[in-house]
C-alpha cells in the first residue's frame, strides 16, 4: 500500500480548553494520523501570546511542529484593551508566528459592531503588508461586504493570505484566488447537506487548496455528533475533498502540504 504524504492542518485552535487541557495526547494521535504541521491559530492578544508557551511545552520529535499565529478575531475586537493591538504587533517578529490572524468580518454574531470589525481587518492587512506575512481570514454571512473589503485590499497590492472554513460559491472563491488568496476547506465540506461546496472544491485549481480542521470546531462527518474536533480528524475532510475532485489522496496530501509552506514560508 503507498504510504500517504503528511497532512497539513492549517488552522486549529490547540490553545482552546478543549485541546490544551490533553495537548499530549492531541498531538501524538494527530501524528500517528500523518498530521505532520499544525496551524495554532489564535483569536485575541492573549492567545496571541500565550501560544507560544504552549508551543514550547509541546515541542517532540514524535509529534507535529506546531506553529503559531497572532490576530485578533472578528467576534472579539470589541473587547480589546488598550495595548492588545502592540502586543499582537511586539509577536510578529517572532519565527514562530508565520501567519496575521484570524481576522475577518462576521455578519452572523452581532455582539460587535461592523464598523469596529471592519478597521480590524484592515489594520491586519496593513501589518501583512509591513511584515509580509500572510493573513487568515474569517467571512461569516458577510459575502458582499467581504468581498468589498478585499477588493480595498487588493487596492494596494496582491493579498497574502487565506480564505479560512470556505463555504461561499464557486465565483467568490475564484475572485478571492484571482486577488492572491488561497481557499481552506475544513469539516464542513464532508456535510451531507453541502454537495455544492464539494462541486467548489473539485473545480478549484488545486494548487490553491488548503485543509484544516477548524479544531476543536467543526467536527467532520461521521464524528460530527459525537466528539469534539481534533487534528487527527482531518483525514476525514481530505478524503471528501480527494473524492470530489476524483484524486489519490496521496496527490492531495502532497499537493496541500507544498500549498500550506508556500503560503506560510516560516514553517520549515
């Protein structure tokens, strides 16, 4: 049997509760399950921060690299203190942070105000721009008002980064490719329900697919129900993504993974 290629899992949440408080054993199960590369990815200054502790706690030869990013979340810039903003700024030089996020807007929670979310995704791509890393990027009920905030973007130049949890149509997600922008898949495509982000998923052109798991949200099927998401889980959205687009997993692990340290040049 061909032995298939590490997995990249390009956006997890190992500081949230769920994981951190089993770190150990999240990280051995997502190795032995060929996750060879995590995305910790973190939603306010604190997580920013303190992830790199965690970071240094869960270094192992036999488990993943994990690397880190530093942002804050759409749903938590109304609760940002003064200072948070330099602190996320005072990380970026760090080799361990490789990405600016995640950030976005979200039209579905109204707990802050759009326009507060609106200058904090655009102050994360002023810093990408200042720094050259790439920006993750969260769009919930929002596709208009996010695809206008890209297009004052890309205003300013080609964009860095990555459409994270996709789930818009196939002529958004070309947009956002046309613009620079890659386009992660996480356990929401293995929905029964969501045929039409599979189609999304088999006519993207392939080297501009990332996986990720979203963990410990968004379980895949046939889990979904049952467990909390975890790394080791990604194969399950892998093989959903590979079946629709009628390729080996192999070629998609391959394929991800080159993707994913294209995207994130910092990870080695």
């Amino acid at each position: 049997m061909t032995q298939i290629s590490s997995w990249t899992d390009t956006h997890a949440h190992l500081n949230d509760e769920t994981l951190s408080t089993k770190l150990g054993d999240v990280l051995q199960k997502a190795k032995a399950s060929r996750v060879d590369r995590i995305l910790c990815v973190a939603v306010d200054a604190k997580t920013s921060r303190d992830s790199l502790e965690l970071g240094m706690a869960s270094s192992d030869g036999h488990r993943p690299r994990v690397y880190f990013s530093a942002g804050i979340h759409p749903n938590y810039a109304h609760q940002e203190s003064p200072g948070d903003w330099d602190v996320v700024r005072s990380l970026l030089d760090d080799p361990r942070i490789v990405a600016l996020g995640e950030t976005g807007l979200d039209q579905y929670w109204d707990d802050c105000p759009f326009d507060i979310q609106q200058e904090n995704f655009r102050r994360h791509f002023r810093a990408s721009r200042e720094t050259e890393l790439p920006v993750i990027i969260h769009s919930r009920d929002c596709d208009e008002a996010m695809m206008h905030a890209l297009r004052a973007e890309f205003s300013e130049g080609v964009l860095r980064g990555v459409m994270h949890s996709f789930t818009g149509g196939l002529e958004m997600a070309m947009a956002c490719i046309d613009m620079g922008l890659y386009i992660s898949f996480s356990g929401i495509v293995t929905y029964k329900k969501n045929g039409s982000l599979r189609d999304v998923a088999a006519r993207l052109p392939l080297e501009r697919i990332l996986l990720e798991t979203d963990a410990p949200y968004l379980s895949p099927d046939p889990v979904r129900s049952t467990r909390p998401n975890e790394p080791a889980l990604m194969i399950h959205t892998a093989t959903a993504v590979a079946h629709a687009r009628g390729i080996p997993l192999e070629q998609l692990a391959a394929a991800t993974t080159e993707n994913a340290l294209r995207l994130f040049p910092r990870m080695t």
